[in-house]
C-alpha cells in the first residue's frame, strides 16, 4: 500500500514539476515576444524620425534660395494663427473634461480643463509622455485609478478618431479612405475593458490593479458611463482638430492666396499628416513626422518654398501656444522644485 501510495506520489510529482516548466517557458517566451515587440516598435519610431528628418533637410537644402525667411510680424493671419491655436488647446481640455464625465467620474470641476492646458507643454520634455503621467497622477487623486488611467489613454485615441473621421471625407478622391472610419467605431463603452486587457497582456504591473476573476465587477462599479457613446466629448474634439486647421490655413494665407487652392483637399492631408504624427509619437507634438508626411501627400500642388514656410510658421506658432498656456506649471513643477 505504501509502495502504490509512494508510486503516485511521485507521478503527481512529476506532473507538477512539468506544470511549473510548462508554465515558466510560457512566462519566458511571452516576454521574449514582448521585448521583440517593443524593440520593434522603437526602432520603427527611430526610422520615421530619421526618415522625416532627413527628407525636411532635403527639401530646405532643394528650397533655400527660394525661401525667405521672413518675420510677418506686421500680417494679421499670423495673430489669427494664435489665436486658433489657444482656442483648440481650450477645446482639446474641454474634451478631456467630457471624457472623464462620460467615465461617470463625480469629480467635473472646471479644474480639469485647466489642467490639461496646463500639461499639455510636458509632451516636449524628453521621453513624450510625461504630459500622461502628470495627468495619470492628477485623475488618480481625483478620482480612482481606473477612470485615471481610461482618461488618459482615451483622450488621445479620441483625437485619432476625429481626425481619421475627417479625412475619410477624402473617399471622393480615394475610396479606400473610407477604413479611416474604423477607430470611429471601436470608440464605445467596451472599448475601455479592450484597453485594460491589453494592458494585461502586457503584463503592466504599474497598472496591475484589477484581479482577473472579478475584472468585471470592480470595473462596473469603477466606471458607469454615461452612454454607449462619448458624443459630447467627441464633438468638443471636432471643434479641436478644425481650430488647429483653421490655425494652419491662416499660416498658409501669409504665402499664398487660400481662394485660389483647394482647402478640402489641404484639410484631408493635413487630417491625416496630423495622425501620423500622433501615432508615431517619435518627436514631441510629431515634429518633423507631421511637416514630411504633410509635403509627400501634398506633392507638387502647390510650390514647396510656400508649404515649407507655412509647415515652420505653423509648428512655430502652435509650439509657443503650447508653452505659453503651460509655462505657468512648468516652473512650478519642474524647474523651481528642481
């Protein structure tokens, strides 16, 4: 009896020590896949950026001579410019606010927006994303963490989304632009445990807050949004994205006759060289990745001297709006505690 009892003890055992091997080179090949991946990913953000470098250096060597570096201090487009630059900043925090209404967060002071603005120059610190933390952090005192973290991955997503919705109006001209519809529709009240799982999948222990049991009970009881749907806030960041190209169009009145193009196809480019730049989130504010896609789907359409300087005009001005709005919170935060 001892002998048999011995026996499957030692079978049991066996099948346990496979269990924890099974499970170890699953754990070891997952983060192998993992680092892969985002090895990947970063040498594909380091290639778009030397890429977007190296072709803005080319054209400015190709357009020196005819470019005039001019200051149009004196051109009330250039006023203009800022002036739509502030307001889509307003929107954008507006927007932002919505989302973490639409969450079912309690917490809808006015402070939300201001905060926003207030961050929004951290994206130019080295490492992008020191903007999300700071807003992560902020959420998390505010409300809990859950809804901090949704807020703050969403919002982005929903700039994506408006701008893709707005170029697919370019499906007159192309009829594939019609998939630019696609992250429209992902954007809903299940697209927020989509993100949490993903996170999961990644094995994020900074975020690791939720069990996988009971995943869905605590979510539900974290977050109760409001809608199937985030309209109120998408339609804030509408209002963005045609402030930012309003912005871009004044710069672009300084140098050329805006009758005398075609603004539906400007906006279309102009929509989804903006995307690009956001999704590949190589330089802050996708500098040099939104200017070099913006002049290869513009081609020849108009001179490339004119779109250059409108392109440094543009990022200028949207730059010093940024750091003006923010600046306040920069040397609070960053350079008198430092």
């Amino acid at each position: 009896m001892q002998g048999r009892l011995g026996i499957l003890l030692e079978k049991q055992w066996a099948i346990l020590k496979d269990f924890k091997a099974k499970m170890t080179l699953e754990k070891n090949i997952y983060f192998l896949k993992n680092y892969l991946l985002r090895m990947k990913l970063n040498i594909l953000k380091k290639v778009f950026l030397i890429f977007s470098l190296f072709y803005l250096f080319y054209l400015l060597i190709l357009n020196f001579k005819e470019i005039s570096f001019d200051l149009y201090f004196d051109n009330v487009n250039l006023y203009f410019s800022f002036i739509f630059c502030f307001l889509s900043l307003l929107f954008n925090g507006l927007a932002w606010r919505n989302i973490i209404i639409w969450l079912g967060s309690r917490y809808v002071d006015n402070e939300l927006t201001y905060f926003f603005i207030a961050t929004n120059s951290l994206k130019y610190l080295p490492g992008n994303v020191w903007h999300f933390i700071e807003r992560f952090k902020f959420l998390k005192k505010k409300t809990n963490k859950i809804i901090a973290l949704n807020g703050t991955l969403i919002e982005p997503y929903l700039m994506l989304s408006v701008a893709l919705l707005i170029s697919s109006i370019g499906v007159i001209f192309n009829p594939f632009l019609i998939l630019l519809l696609s992250p429209t529709f992902f954007l809903n009240k299940r697209f927020i445990y989509f993100l949490l799982k993903i996170l999961k999948s990644f094995n994020v222990k900074k975020y690791d807050f939720i069990s996988p049991r009971n995943s869905k009970s605590e979510l539900y009881t974290s977050i109760k949004c409001e809608s199937f749907f985030p309209l109120r806030a998408f339609l804030i960041e509408v209002f963005f994205i045609g402030s930012k190209f309003l912005a871009f169009l004044f710069c672009l009145n300084i140098f050329l006759d805006i009758s005398q193009i075609n603004i539906c196809l400007v906006l279309i480019i102009f929509c989804i060289s903006w995307s690009i730049g956001l999704i590949v989130p190589a330089a802050p504010g996708g500098a040099g990745i939104f200017e070099t896609f913006f002049l290869l789907l513009i081609g020849n359409a108009y001179p490339q001297n004119l779109m250059l300087e409108t392109l440094i005009y543009f990022r200028v001005i949207s730059t010093l709006a940024d750091l003006l709005l923010s600046s306040p919170f920069i040397f609070k935060n960053y350079i008198f505690k430092n």
